[in-house]
C-alpha cells in the first residue's frame, strides 16, 4: 500500500514538473537556450572588465582571465569563491569519515580471499601509469577538460589499485594529512595575499600569458595542482578509513 | 529528450528513497536523484550545433558558437559535493552495522 | 578591515587545527571570540571577490540586516563552544568549519553561493550530532538534508534558465522587469520547500524528533538555536528581497506554515519529556519566523528570531545538562529541579515565559507589534492563530515550571557549573532588559523595515 501511495506520488510529480516547464514561456526548449542573454556571454567573450575583440588560439595576451577552457576560467577565476566552498566540503567529509571510523591502533581488514602474488606485483606498473595520467590531467586543467577534481580523484584511484590488490598495503596516513593540510592553507593565503597585495579576495596576481600556451592563466595552473594534491590525499584518507578496522 | 530522462532520474531516486528500508539501497537512491538533478543542469546550457566551450587549434576564434558553459562549472561543485555526502553516508552505515548487526531499518527496532 | 575575513579565518585555522590537534580547542575559542570582536569594525558595504564585479563574479553583502544577524549568530555560537567545547575536544575543527560556513550563509549575496555554504553548514550541522551516539537519527538527518539541498538546486536552474543570472540583487531586478508571477511560482516552491526542509518546517521535519530528542549540551543548542537562527535569517533575506508571490502560491505557503505552527504546539502539549516539549516549540517557533516573513514585516522578523535564539539557549542549555546527568528527560524525573538550583530556575522560567509572550519580557514586545501590524493590515486569521498558540504554549509551559518548582522529597541533584550559570544569567537578564525598555528595539525595527523595502532588490 504504501509503496503504491510513494508510486503514484513520484507520477505526480514529475508529471506536474514536466507541466511546469513546458507551459513556461520563458524556459527555453531543450538546444535553443539563448546564450546572449545570460551571464555567460561575457565569460565566453572574457568581456567582464572591457572587451578585448576576437579571441584567437595562441595569439591572444594578457586577457582577464587566461584559460584557454573557458569553463576552467568559470570554476578558478570568476567563481572560484565556490570552489574554495567545494573544497571546503571535502576537507570536511574527509575528516568526519575519519572521526566516524577512526581509532588508535590499526590494520587491514581481514577478508575471505587473498590476491596473488602476479597481482601484486603487476598492480605496482599500473599504479605509476595512473598516477601519470592523474598528474597530467590536473596540469593541464586550462587549456583540456579536466582540471584537479578528476586529477585529484585519479591518484586517489591508484592508491586504490594498490588497496585492492595488496592485502598487506597501508599508505602513510601522516604524510596524507601533512600534505591536505598544507594544500588547503596555501589556497585561503593565496586568497588573503590578493587582499593584501591587490585589492580583492582570490585576485589573479600573476600575468596571463598568451592564451593556450602550457605557462598561461596566472595563478590558476597553481591552484589546480594544489587542488589536485588536496582531493587526492582527502580520498585516499577515505579509502584507508574504510578498509582498515581496530587491531586487537 | 535528454531533459525527460533527468526528470524520470530524479523521480526514480525519490521513489526509492520514499519506499525503500534498505540504508544500502537508500544511499543508492540518493546518488540516483544526484545524478538525475546533474544531468538536468547540464541538459539547461546545451545549444544545438554548439561546439564545447575550449578554444584548441581547431576551434581558434571566439566568433563561433559554444554551448553554455556555466551549468558545466555548477555541476562541478555539485557532484563534488554529492561524493562528499555519499562518503559521509557510508561511514555512518558502517557504524550503524556495527551498532544494530544489520542494515534493515525495520530490524532496528529501538529508536 | 573587510568582512570576507569573517569567512576566510575560520576556514585557515581549520585547515591548520587538523596538524595540532591538542590546540584546536583554543584555536577555536580565539578564532570565534575573534570573530565577534571584529563585526564591530566593519563598514556597512558589498564586498566584490576576486575584481570581477557582480553579476558576473561573486560578492558579499554587509548591509544593516546581515550586521545584526552576523552579531546574533556569531554571539550564541561563541558562547555555546565556551560552555561546552571543554567536554567535546575532538570536534573542535568541524565547529570551525561551522563558523565560517554560517557566516557565509548570512553574507552571500549570490544564490549558487548560498548553496554551497548550505552544504557546508549542513555537513558540519551531520558531524556535530555525531555527538549524539545515534548512527540511524544523523543518517536520516543527511538524507533529508540532501534531498532539500537537491531540491533547492533544481528551483535555482529553472531560474537560471528563465532569467539568465545567479546573483540575488540581479535575479529580483529581472523577475520585476518581466512580470511574470505565475510562471516563477513553481520554481520558488522546490526553492522554499529545499529550505524548509532545514528550517523543520511541516512535511518535512522528521529528521528534528531523532536529533533534538536525545540531544546533548552541544547539539542542542546549536541545532535548535544557532542553525535555526541562520535559517530563519536567509529565510528573511530571500522571502522578502528575492520572491514575488503569486496570490496562489502565498495561500500555499501560508498553509504549509500555520499547519507547522499549530502540529508543533499540540504536539508540544501533548509531551511527556522535557527534551520533546522543547524541540516541538522549536518547530513552532520556526513556523511563525516563516509566517511573519511572508507577510513582509522584516524588522519584527529579526527580532523575533533574536529572542527565540537566546531563550531556546538559555532552555536547551539548561535541559540538556540536568538530562546529561540524570540519564532521563521525563517531567516526573525533573520534579521539584529548581528548588535547589534557584538561580539556573529563574533563568529558565525567564526564557520560557518570554517564548509566550508575558508582559516585561522580549518576547512580549515583538509579538505584541507583530499583532498590531497585522491587524493594521486587516487580516483577522493570522493573528486568531497566534493567540489561540501562544495560550496553548502558555498552558504547557506553565505546567512544566509549577512541576519543577513544586518542593517535595526525593530532590533529583544537579550541579550547574560556573560559566553555564553565569552565561544563562546574562542572557536572561538582557532578556528582561530589553523587554522592558523596549524604545531601541522599536527604532531598529523600523528601522529594517524602512531601508529593505525602499532598496528593494538593489541589495
């Protein structure tokens, strides 16, 4: 009974959301949203502070904000008091997993099966091309799609690999904290240092560059690698947390 | 299209979080809205015939049409934040094994 | 001096704290004594980060509103980290976190922002009633904070998506220019719903009996008065510079609300723990904050979320503390409580009878100018509605202070602790103060009411 009840809820409501937005003149169908009309014009024009004309690839200098992705620019320059927030939800996800299921004295779960000795030692090749690839991708967040989030949760991923198929593995937790630590203070001073030395919170000191070159966009490869070291070291934090238990 | 399944997405979780006692599979349900609510906000900025919004030696000059890049940058912050949640979820389900020796709610009996 | 430091400090200290972790209880006592200090050396502005100006970038809004609310919410959380940070060491990071996130909560002037300071107030909000020792209650706190948070999202980009803009003062202009009142309606509804989902309001409040009811000296308090405080002041911020109503919608909300407010004081009445009867006024009160938004008063507003944050610290505090060291919250426990304690009981009853509405108390002025105002507006249902609550509230109360001022054997013995007495004592005091001498707290209202509607949505 009260799962039909829940079912002709769920009907309901997503019959009476599909109603809404097709009766609002002013929600664009779906391919014909009209992108002159909203904020993002201007960040794609980067015409926030002046307009600069056309923008061309490797011959543009010094506009005000270099990423050649314009989406970087979004997340990193013009919002990125959102993502200090969004890292901020990490930071703090992590540590409430390790109050949650922290204590003193540990080791590895115990499990019913046991990898063999080929996966352990064909996981070790593996792990240094994915932390590669990692690495690469929170680099190069201005100029591919990417950037330190999913650079970030790719290292994670390879301390995973050596998680899953090493029984005996355990990273070392201190240096991960050592390191999240530094990675989100050096983020806030950079923002107070554009306070003090600009005159804005999270201003981009550095010059821009030319547009799509590897050295452009200020500050903003720097923050992602710092990002990128922080998300990495929080999840691989978290995968410890889960697969480890009390030691008696 | 696209924006019909964001919306069965998203009833599909809320359903599941309405009927289910399961924490497992409520965790499940939640991430199933998650991803229906992420793929709503991006469906908001696509342009038909837009190209993704990165200048490469192809696409040089900012004269040509991009699709809306700002939804892309808000999905962002907002699966961040949906994996941190999750992992918060989890943690709190290991303790509540722990605690009652079982994941129905309905087994649970005290409050 | 700029506000941002408000937000900025808090979250380098917690960043810091995770390294020294026998510091961080004085790291977090400093940072948020500190925080109070500087609020008074703050100029009213709006604060652009990052040099792009708004609507394009991000800004903060200081305005004669976030002022008092900043000093509201940062005073009661100083003073509840004084009292109860000595026994809840570990948790001292995640309260610096919830410093910084509420701050940014009541100065963010741009609604994707206000999102994702929600979150991380409502992460650290999980964190801090895992004090509580009950895994079920917080997992289904985060789950029902999620899908308010999700739902709020999905109102903000069908917003976007008519409008074009995430910044708040932007968004208001927009909505104005174009006329349309029943196309936004359903958008602010999942917006209103997302939020009040937070602030306990009626459908969506079954998360509140699982935290508040088996609460602590930590948790209750911040839950029940800081948390509920910045809702109810971003509530404030948002009905009445942001929304426009359609007349259906208002006779939505308005139900939605009063049904809040009348289930919680019957349920309040119908109470036999004292943790129980306190956490259902609580939702009550939530409804009526609600309530007075809707109808547009703000300066009557404020003070009224004012005096129920400080007299629900001054009640929790003292609950929470006598069922820590009893093991039970029962009336029939707490009989004949305050006969040794007088001081602790004076304060108590000076809080419960300000939550009523009693002559020479806060509580009093507001809700007596609040009846005025809507009664100059004609509006006859409103009011009816208040009163018959506030006899109800007033017949519930009274019977728990005469059951535990009544003298008899078998005396249940409490010790209250030095700092606890002094701080109920202060603020009960300041209580009294202001609602006998009431003429600055009139001025600051009208004060509020003028500068917010003739601004309007230039914030």
């Amino acid at each position: 009974m009260k799962n039909f009840l829940a079912l002709v809820f769920t009907l309901f409501l997503g019959f009476m959301i599909i109603t809404a937005l097709s009766n609002n003149e002013a929600f664009p169908k779906y391919g014909e949203a009209d992108v002159s009309t909203r904020v993002s014009q201007k960040y794609l024009d980067r015409s926030v502070n002046g307009n600069p004309g056309e923008i061309i690839f490797r011959e543009a200098t010094n506009l005000e904000s270099g990423p050649a992705n314009t989406v970087t620019a979004i997340v990193a320059d013009y919002r990125s008091f959102d993502t200090l927030g969004e890292v901020t939800v990490l930071f703090i996800s992590s540590l409430g997993v390790a109050l949650l299921l922290g204590s003193t004295k540990q080791r590895r779960m115990e499990l019913d099966f046991h990898p063999n000795f080929m996966l352990k030692v064909g996981s070790r090749a593996l792990f240094g091309i994915i932390l590669m690839t990692g690495i690469y991708i929170s680099i190069h967040g201005h100029l591919t799609p990417g950037g330190g989030f999913p650079g970030g949760t790719m290292i994670a991923s390879s301390m995973l690999l050596l998680y899953l198929a090493d029984d005996e593995f355990r990273a070392k937790i201190k240096g991960f904290k050592i390191l999240e630590s530094a990675a989100g203070s050096a983020y806030v001073i950079i923002g107070l240092l554009g306070l003090l030395i600009g005159s804005y919170f999270l201003e981009n000191l550095l010059n821009n560059g030319v547009l799509g070159y590897l050295f452009s966009a200020g500050m903003i490869p720097i923050i992602y690698v710092l990002i990128g070291l922080k998300v990495g070291s929080e999840i691989s934090g978290v995968i410890d947390n889960f697969l480890t238990e009390e030691s008696v | 299209m696209l924006q019909y399944a964001a919306i069965v997405l998203l009833m599909l979780g809320l359903y599941g979080l309405l009927t289910q006692r399961n924490i497992i599979k409520i965790i499940i349900s939640l991430n199933i809205l998650e991803i229906g609510l992420n793929l709503f906000i991006v469906s908001v900025g696509f342009v038909d015939g837009g190209l993704a919004p990165i200048f490469t030696s192809v696409n040089n000059s900012s004269n040509l049409v991009f699709v809306d890049p700002l939804p892309q940058a808000l999905v962002l912050t907002a699966i961040v934040i949906g994996v941190g949640t999750t992992a918060l979820g989890l943690a709190l389900a290991k303790n509540i094994y722990q605690k009652y020796g079982t994941f129905e709610i309905d087994e649970m009996g005290e409050e | 001096m700029s506000a941002i430091l408000l937000i900025a400090i808090p979250l380098l200290a917690a960043f810091i704290s995770i390294l020294f972790k026998k510091a961080s209880p004085y790291i977090l006592l400093f940072v948020s004594f500190g925080s109070v200090i500087i609020l008074g050396y703050l100029p009213l502005e709006t604060i652009t980060i990052g040099g792009f100006s708004a609507p394009y970038g991000i800004n903060l809004v200081l305005d004669q509103y976030s002022l008092i609310a900043l000093y509201v919410v940062d005073t009661l959380f100083f003073l509840i980290v004084a009292i109860a940070c000595v026994k809840y060491k570990k948790i001292s990071t995640v309260l610096l976190v919830a410093l910084a996130g509420l701050n940014g909560i009541l100065l963010t002037g741009d609604l994707f922002n206000l999102f994702v300071f929600i979150e991380v107030s409502g992460i650290a909000a999980y964190l801090i009633t895992t004090t509580n020792k009950k895994p079920l209650a917080t997992f289904n706190y985060l789950v029902a904070g999620t899908v308010g948070s999700s739902l709020y999202l999905l109102g903000l980009i069908i917003l976007y998506a008519m409008f074009g803009t995430l910044n708040m003062a932007d968004m208001s202009a927009n909505i104005a220019s174009s006329g349309l009142t029943t196309a936004v309606a359903f958008p602010f509804l999942l917006m209103f719903i997302g939020l009040g989902v937070e602030a306990k309001l009626l459908p969506f409040n079954s998360w509140a009996k699982g935290i508040l009811a088996h609460s602590n000296k930590l948790t209750g308090p911040m839950i029940a008065s800081v948390y509920a405080a910045a809702i109810g002041f971003v509530f404030g911020r948002l009905l009445t510079s942001v929304f426009v109503f359609s007349d259906k919608l208002g006779l939505i909300l308005t139900i939605i609300v009063i049904a809040t407010i009348v289930a919680g004081e019957a349920m309040a009445f119908a109470s036999g723990k004292v943790r129980e009867i306190l956490l259902f006024s609580s939702i009550a009160q939530s409804g009526l904050v609600v309530l007075i938004f809707l109808q547009g008063f703000v300066g009557w507003g404020v003070f009224l979320i004012v005096a129920n944050a400080a007299g629900k610290l001054i009640l929790f505090m003292i609950a929470n503390h006598a069922s820590d060291e009893l093991g039970t919250d029962e009336v029939k426990a707490f009989k004949g409580l305050f006969v040794n304690n007088k001081v602790i009981g004076l304060a108590f009853t000076v809080a419960s009878l300000s939550a009523i509405g009693l002559p020479m108390f806060l509580g009093f002025v507001v809700k007596m100018n609040i009846l005025g105002d809507l009664f100059a507006t004609g509006d006859y249902l409103i009011p009816a509605v208040i009163l018959i609550t506030s006899i109800v509230e007033g017949i519930y109360f009274v019977r728990l202070l005469m059951k535990l001022w009544y003298k008899e054997d078998n005396l249940p013995v409490v010790q209250y602790e030095f700092v606890l007495k002094y701080v109920v004592v202060v603020l009960a005091v300041l209580i009294m103060l202001f609602g006998v001498y009431s003429a600055p707290v009139e001025t600051t209202a009208n004060d509020i009411d003028a500068n917010t509607i003739v601004e309007g949505g230039n914030l």
